[in-house]
C-alpha cells in the first residue's frame, strides 16, 4: 500500500532563520524623591531617586530637557513625583519613562539653613542605601521631613527624627539602654560614653575621652531614648538638645558606615565628633 506524498518543502524556505521579536518591557509605577542629578547630554539627565518601593534607582532621563518631554515640572533634586521606569541588568541604568512632578518643598529651596539640611538628608540616603533595596518607611521618613522643613518647623528636629529612621531602617540602631560591650547597665552620674565601634552607649569615659569614645549628657542619650521607644520630640523641644542628638547621630553614622558626607559640616558646623559635650 502506498501513501499519498505530499510537494516537498522548498530547501530554501528550510535554510532560513528564525527570527523571534522580543516582546516590549511594559514600564514599572512608583513613586519617589530625586537626591542627585547631573546632566548626562544636551537632551537628557541621569539621576537618583530614592523610591518607595524599588529603593535606590539610578535612572537615564532620554530626552528630559527637551520642551516637550513627558517629565512634568522637570527633574530635579529634593523633588517628588510619580513615576515609571524600566529595569535595566544589573549595572546598567534604569529608563525613566516618565515623571510627573508632586511636591518641590519651595521653603528648602529659598531658605538657606533648611536647603543645607535637605542636601544633608538627599547626600545620606545616597550613601547609606544600597541600590534596589526597598525601604518605604525610609522613603516616608525623607517626604515627612522635607514636608516639616518645608513648613518651618525646627530644622534640628527634622534632622534628628530622619536620622533616628535611616539608623533603624538601615540595620544599625545603637544600642542606648545597656552597655554596647558587655550587656551591663553603663555607669554615669553626670554622663555616658558612646562607641561607634561597639555601636551603642558605654561608660562614662571621663573628662579625656578617646578618638573613638565620646562623652554625652545623660539628657541626649534620652531624647534618643525616646526615639528608640517611639515617640518624637515635640516641636517645641530645646534647639540645643535636639542638635547635640542630631549631632550625635550624624558623627555616628559616619563613623559606622564609613562614609563622609559633604554636607555634614554644611548643618553640623563643628567637623569633629563629639568627644565630650560640656555642662
């Protein structure tokens, strides 16, 4: 019995290759607050947004300094918008697709004590973050205090209250409550010692502290006591006490993480850490 033979394929139509169109990226919502901007061309921007739900985005604006470009209000740093953007591997930038502008905190801008303390908050994140780690408590911790120094309230509470979320957020919490070292109640009648290395408060290292050792009042171990249980400073609190904290934190996180902010001496006058505070 024979079977009905069909035409043969062209070898031809066989020889050709196969030719797969990639499907197109469709764009990822968010929402988040530029830290860093620069110029990249004469038509596009490269930037740092810290988003709430994807973390530390580097992204690549095409085309964002054009006139008609589909970034409302513009890129800019200490801005708020939505968003969309598409992922890139690793090592690459992200696209930003869009932006649409929220909030510009015009006070952090036209103010020069509160434009420093923005700065010092956008240069923080940019160096205590990793990429692509998402934190939305940190990303509403930046939006509530650019919203606070935007409204006048006290520059050195809004620095505080920020630092005390990235500090937690970030996995590197002092400890305030028992000795760093050794687990013990530390000793101090008129102060306490903090250790960056042992990440926490220790002894009373005296009159002469260490390099690494500094002496704080019993007074700003517990405004950050108050923090660490919850609570924030009331928008009346002592300026000065709220600075020595504030001051506290930064020259903490400094040492802790290893970085060296610009803007640190910019809201904290005094460059060296506060080995001893007076009174």
């Amino acid at each position: 019995m024979e079977f009905a033979r069909g035409p043969r394929p062209d070898a031809r139509i066989l020889a050709r290759p196969i030719v797969r169109y990639a499907c197109p990226v469709p764009p990822v919502p968010d929402q988040g607050v530029c830290i860093r901007q620069r110029e990249w061309s004469e038509t596009s921007q490269t930037a740092v947004i810290l988003a709430r739900e994807h973390g530390l985005l580097r992204v690549l604006a095409k085309g964002s300094r054009r006139d008609k470009a589909p970034y409302s209000g513009g890129l800019e740093v200490l801005a708020r918008a939505d968003f969309d953007f598409i992922a890139k591997p690793a090592g690459q930038l992200a696209l930003l697709t869009s932006w649409d502008l929220s909030e510009t905190y015009p006070a952090c801008r036209a103010e020069l004590p509160r434009f420093h303390a923005s700065m010092f908050l956008a240069d923080l994140v940019g160096r205590a973050v990793q990429d692509a780690d998402p934190h939305p408590k940190l990303h509403d911790a930046l939006v509530n205090a650019l919203r606070a120094l935007d409204a006048g309230d006290p520059v050195e509470r809004a620095l505080l209250v920020f630092q005390w979320t990235l500090l937690v957020e970030i996995g590197h919490k002092p400890e305030l409550t028992a000795h760093a070292g050794t687990g013990d109640p530390p000793r101090g009648a008129r102060a306490l010692g903090f250790s960056p290395d042992l990440g926490g408060v220790v002894d009373d290292p005296g009159p002469n502290p260490g390099e690494r050792t500094w002496r704080a009042r019993p007074e700003t171990i517990a405004t950050l006591r108050h923090l660490d249980a919850g609570g924030e400073p009331p928008v009346d609190a002592d300026p000065a006490a709220l600075e020595r904290s504030g001051r506290l934190l930064a020259h903490y996180t400094r040492a802790r993480l290893e970085i060296d902010p610009p803007t640190l001496g910019l809201v904290y006058p005094d460059p060296s850490p506060p080995r001893s505070e007076r009174g």
